[in-house]
C-alpha cells in the first residue's frame, strides 16, 4: 500500500527541491558573465582598485597591478578609455586581436579563452573605463568547479531545512488522519470513546472542525444504537403482559360454551387494542430518533395554539390555558416538537383533577424557548423524577391508563435538538413538565 505520508513528503520535497534547483541553475545561466566578474578572485574588484592606482599612482603602477594578475589568475586585461584608446599597455599578447580575428572567420570559430567586458566609472574624476578581460578555459574551467560548492553547498543546507519543513507539514497532515482512521476503526468495532478526539477537536482548522462533526456523529451513533438496544429490550419485556393475556383469553375462549365465548370477545377486543396503542407508541418513539430530515424555521405560537385546541376536543372536560410569548421561532424538526407536547398534554390530562386548568406556557430565556405544561394532580415522589422519561418507566403507586412512554418520547425529541426534558414538582402543587430547545439544533445535553 502506498502510504499517503510518503507521498506527501515526497511531492512537497521534490517540487521545493525542483523550484530550488532550478533558480540556481537559471540564475547561474542567465547571468554568467555577471556571476563570473563578482565572483572570480582575479576579477571581482579588480576595475576599482586599477583606477584608484591609475589616478594616484600612475600608469606604472596600474600596469603593475595588471601584470600581477596575470601571474597570479593567467588573466589578461585591457583597458580602454571613452575614445576607445588604450589607457595603458595592458596584458594583452601582440597580435592578439588578429588572431581572434582569423579564428572567427574560420569555420570552428572557437577561442581558447573567454573574453568579458565591464565598464567603471570613477568617483573621484567622473571618467569611464571599459576593462577587457580574457580568461583562458582551462583557468575558467577550474574556476568553475570550486566556485560550485557555494551554491552547492546552499542548495544542500536548503534541501535539508526544506525537507524538515516538509516533514513537519506532513506530518501535521498524516497524524490527524491516522487519528481519525482509529476513531473511524474505533467506532465500526463499537470500542469508540468520545473524548478519543478530543485533542484533534481544539485544533483551529479544517482537522478541528473533521473531529468535532465526528465526534457529534460518533455521540449520536453511540446514541442511537444504545437506544435501539434498550428499546429493544424493554419492548419485548412490555410486549409479554398483553401477550400473556391474549394467548390467556385464547386458551378459555377454547374450552368455553358459547354463551362464555361471547363474553370474552370484548376481553379479547381490549387487550388487541392495547397491544396496538403499545406498538404504535413505540413506533413513534423510534421514529424520533430515526428522522434524518433537515430543521426548518418553526411557528411555535401557531403550534402551539394548534395543539391547545386538539387537546381541548380531546378531553372538553379539560381546560387548557395558553401563555406564550408572542413571535416564537426557532430552526427544528416541528413533527418532533408536536409529538413531544401533545404526550406532555396527554399526560397531564391523565393526572389533573376536573376543574382544574392545565397550564401551557411557552417563552424565550437566552438563546433558548422554554415549554411547559404543568397539571394539578398528585404529583410525583422525589426519587422517582430521576427516571422518568425512561421508555416503559411508571412510578409506583400510578393508577392512570398509560405505558410509560410520552415522557419517553418528549424527552427523545428535545435531545433530538440538542435540548432537554425537565420534570419536576411544582412548588404550589401538581407535576411541571418543561421543554428546554435552543434556537438553533446542537449536541444533546442531559437533563
């Protein structure tokens, strides 16, 4: 398998080290004359000392000066002044200029040595002069060769430090990947903990933002699965009671006269219609979690004046008394929300006394609506608030028609906006259910 550190590391290494390359190389071509003159021992400043000497001394001395390098780098210099004239007598061989002159009319056409110009213009008299230099190859050639290992050697510190750079880049491209591959891994074999990215979440960039969406997805994973399991297991201890009851009924309406038959099909019509309230609350509780449909803008205030006037047909001998903040609105799932509020109501109407009102209210605190329902019956006992909301959970002592789920569902589908299902007694008497939703879909929080 190709690995996909390697490939980076290689990719930025070979294009720095091309670019780098290439600049020297272009640079040392396009600009050899140039290169040459500043960086040749024999050259480098040989116009300006020659003219200081020139103005000072003489000509004796700048020929001197001439002739020294010659000894020393075998370079031969001419120097000409504005008119083209001879300044001094210079290095140049006699003959010389015939000589370039017959080998340029020939077909080889190739000097034995290189010939350079630069021109000087001095400070203290204002004067130019164009010096003219004639290097043999092979003293260019050996020149050449040692004025190599500078760039050389810079093109080697900067493929060093580049390729530390390189390595620095990919690795802070490869091991956030690596982490995300053993969270990924993580999950699938149901080993995956949340805090596991946690580090990689603080990070201020597209890796930050990767970990905390995987972190949400792998929360809601875990979530889901571990509510599907629960569910599971608290349908088929709930599915027992009414199936033990039909299956009761069957066995009697089989060994029954007909007159006793006829007296058991209501039974038996009850505990059918028992058993399909059951499953349908259960549907609706899985749906909760399943719905993958995108938030939308949701009315609150129509809502909610909706679900007032069917809980007042419902149950007419119930009062239902709205209170809500006017231009409610936030971004959600409203089916989830409905749901959740009808099973409060529903709730209520199974505990609060005739002539009694029920109390909805609805208003904004920070960023988030609060919804309430409270009623005016018994209430429930403190160690017992704790858990209710769990699927199939009744308090002892209940007497109400019901399966332990509306809370259930109510508190699924506040999670399912990352808010939460409050419960508590009211400190005047009777039982207050709240709904807290923010404005806006999050991270579920505990209630």
């Amino acid at each position: 398998m190709r690995s996909l550190f390697w490939r980076i590391l290689a990719s930025f290494w070979l294009a720095i080290a091309l670019v780098a390359g290439l600049s020297i190389l272009l640079g040392h071509m396009l600009n050899q004359d140039a290169w040459i003159l500043s960086r040749h021992p024999g050259l480098n400043n040989l116009a300006e000392e020659w003219t200081q000497l020139y103005e000072t001394q003489g000509e004796d001395a700048a020929q001197d000066l001439l002739q020294q390098r010659k000894r020393q780098y075998h370079i031969d210099v001419q120097v000409l002044n504005e008119s083209g004239e001879p300044v001094v007598r210079g290095t140049f061989p006699r003959r010389a200029a015939a000589f370039e002159a017959r080998q340029n009319d020939s077909q080889d056409g190739h000097l034995p040595w290189r010939r350079l110009t630069a021109e000087y213009t001095s400070e203290k008299t204002g004067d130019t002069y164009l010096l003219i230099y004639r290097i043999p190859h092979p003293e260019l050639d050996a020149w050449h060769r040692s004025s190599l290992l500078w760039p050389l050697s810079a093109l080697a510190i900067a493929l060093v430090v580049l390729t530390l750079f390189s390595l620095l880049v990919t690795l802070s491209i490869t091991r956030p990947l690596s982490r995300l591959r053993g969270a990924v891994h993580d999950l699938g074999q149901a080993t995956y903990q949340q805090n596991s990215l946690a580090r990689l979440a603080n990070r201020r960039d597209e890796f930050g933002v990767l970990a905390t969406d995987f972190n949400r997805m792998g929360a809601r994973l875990q979530s889901l699965i571990g509510s599907q399991r629960q569910l599971l297991r608290d349908v088929s201890h709930e599915l027992r009671s009414p199936l033990a009851r039909l299956r009761i009924a069957l066995a009697l309406a089989e060994r029954a006269s007909p007159e006793e038959r006829e007296k058991l099909w209501p039974r038996l019509t009850r505990e059918c219609d028992r058993l399909e309230a059951l499953i349908s609350e259960i549907l609706v509780l899985a749906r909760v979690d399943a719905d993958n449909a995108s938030a939308e803008d949701v009315d609150l205030n129509s809502l909610l004046k909706t679900l007032q006037k069917d809980a007042q047909l419902s149950a007419p001998e119930q009062v239902v008394e709205l209170t809500a903040q006017p231009d409610l609105r936030l971004k959600g799932w409203p089916t989830m929300i409905e749901r959740a509020v009808d099973n409060l109501l529903r709730n209520a109407q199974r505990f609060n006394p005739k002539g009694q009102p029920i109390e909805l209210h609805a208003h904004l605190h920070g960023e988030h609506i609060l919804i309430s329902v409270r009623d005016h019956g018994p209430g429930v006992d403190a160690e017992h608030l704790s858990q209710l909301g769990e699927p199939f959970y009744r308090a002892p002592g209940q007497t109400a028609q019901g399966h332990g789920l509306g809370l259930a569902i109510a508190r699924r589908a506040a999670e399912r906006h990352g808010g939460s299902l409050i419960l508590a007694n009211h400190p005047e008497g009777g039982f207050i259910a709240s709904i807290d939703l923010p404005l806006e879909p999050g991270v579920a929080t505990s209630a």
